[in-house]
C-alpha cells in the first residue's frame, strides 16, 4: 500500500451487476393426455424444442459461460468446466490454460451435434479475431502492455462501468492509479475473488487473501475478471484523457470522477445515504 493512498476503509469504486438472458428457443413441456382413439379435436403433445441459439452476454465470467452451456446443451451441471483439458483452446500463453477473458460475448448457433469442446473453441476463436488484429495489438503497444494486459483492463472496464458513456473515464481511472503506484481498490476484483456479485464491500472483505485482492495488491489482477465486449476494450486501448483517481455511482446515471480525495469523500457519502433510504423504503 502506497503511503500517498487514503486508507482503504473509505475508498470505494463502483460495480455495476447485469442479468442477462441464457439461450435462445423456446422450451415447451409436452404432457400427455388422454383422448378417444378417433377423437380429431387434440393434437399428440409436442416434444420440447432445444435452443438454436446460446448468448453470451458482455461481463459474463467464465464461470457463467460454463453453467450457460451445460444447461444449453442439457448437460449435468460441471461438464463444461470439465473439459477444458481437451478443449484445445488456443490460448495467449500469459493465459497459462484459463480462458477468462477469451470467452467472447456474442451469439452461438447450436444444433444437435455441438458440443462443450466446440462451442468452447468457437468463443476463443472469436476473441482471437477480435483481439489480435492490429489496431489492437498497436493500442496495447501505445499504452506499454500486451494483449492480455488490455483485455484484463478491459474485464475491469466492463464490471465497473455504470454506462457505455463511463467506460472511456474508468479504464483512465486505472491507468492513471497504475501510473502513481497506487492500489486499484475496485470492488470488482473482490467480487471475482468471492464469486458475488454486490455493490456492498465491507472492511473485511477488503483483507481477503486472494491475488484478486487489488486493495491489498498492486498493479492488475492476474486474469481478466470477466469476458469483455469490444467497447470495453475499445476503452482500455483508448481512455478518455483526465486526471481522475476516483469514482462511485452515487445513483443510477449518475457516477462522478474526481481526482481530489476529499471530493470523493463527500460522493460516496452520498452514494451511502441514498442507499440507506432506499433500503428504508423497501423496509417500509
């Protein structure tokens, strides 16, 4: 930890969270019924249809896009993850085999014969196509990282940002923390480490041992924490000039950045007391 950092008690980045749906095609339940041998007025039940299509939706983790197969698929639960090993994914080597971050969000067409290994491939090829032309491999280069390195920022772009407007000023919120040697402190980061999703960070999350810990650890996580889409990364090769250190989302569509500390104080107070009258009224 920096000595020039405010305590870590009172530093509070924001999360946003996101529900999406998982696959395409309707599934209808057939029930057998009764009817006279010669009856004209029922039809035979129909057999269930199987999706056509599996979406994957931007700032999904790994984890999801493998329970979004399984279930895709009509797989027993863990069967995805379960192959990874035989995947064949072609993978950078900083990735060291996890394919987080390279599952690219996108729509997949399924049919009876995909299976795990395929759907699995398809997604890393299309990140591959996405990530490694040149003008990405010329950004990452411009910003003194790798590929890997910029889709790790973009991961945190993509969990963090309130809005697609915010993506430019979180990924500058990042540069700028790594330029000081300041800690990250996103929240984001201790929520993959928990696998939660929640805007509520307590003190004692925050001494998690973990390498995704940013508030305890400098510099990026040691993966992407999520599967970015490409205006996320269109972010991290491209922030938005400015001098910010922090943010929080004080309510919807409003986050504000601040480089001054004390400015930033006052935000997540706010951001505090709109949240306890919301959880007020719910109460009530």
């Amino acid at each position: 930890m920096q000595m020039n950092t405010p305590p870590r008690s009172t530093i509070r980045l924001t999360r946003r969270g996101r529900l999406a749906l998982i696959a395409t095609g309707a599934v209808v339940a057939g029930t057998a019924v009764a009817v006279p041998l010669l009856s004209t007025e029922h039809k035979a039940p129909e057999a269930p249809k199987k999706p056509t299509a599996l979406v994957i939706p931007e700032g999904w983790r790994a984890s999801q896009v493998y329970e979004a197969v399984d279930k895709a698929l009509a797989l027993p639960a863990g069967t995805t993850r379960k192959t990874l090993p035989r995947a064949g994914l072609k993978l950078p080597a900083d990735a060291d085999g996890n394919p987080e971050g390279y599952l690219f969000p996108a729509t997949y067409p399924l049919d009876g014969r995909t299976t795990p290994q395929a759907l699995l491939a398809y997604m890393v090829d299309t990140a591959n196509k996405r990530f490694n032309g040149a003008p990405v491999t010329a950004g990452a280069q411009r910003n003194a990282m790798n590929v890997y390195q910029a889709v790790t920022i973009a991961s945190l772009v993509q969990a963090e940002a309130a809005t697609k407007a915010d993506m430019g000023k979180v990924a500058r919120v990042v540069f700028n923390r790594l330029e000081r040697g300041m800690p990250l402190q996103m929240d984001s980061t201790i929520n993959y480490a928990l696998n939660r999703s929640t805007v509520r960070t307590t003190e004692s999350d925050t001494r998690i041992e973990s390498p995704y810990n940013s508030y305890q650890r400098m510099g990026l996580p040691p993966t992407p924490i999520d599967n970015p889409g490409e205006e996320a990364m269109h972010a991290a090769l491209s922030p938005t000039p400015g001098d910010w250190l922090y943010f929080v989302t004080v309510k919807p569509g409003d986050t504000r950045f601040t480089a001054n500390y004390q400015e930033h104080v006052r935000n997540v107070a706010e951001f505090n007391r709109n949240r306890q009258s919301a959880s007020a009224k719910a109460a009530g």
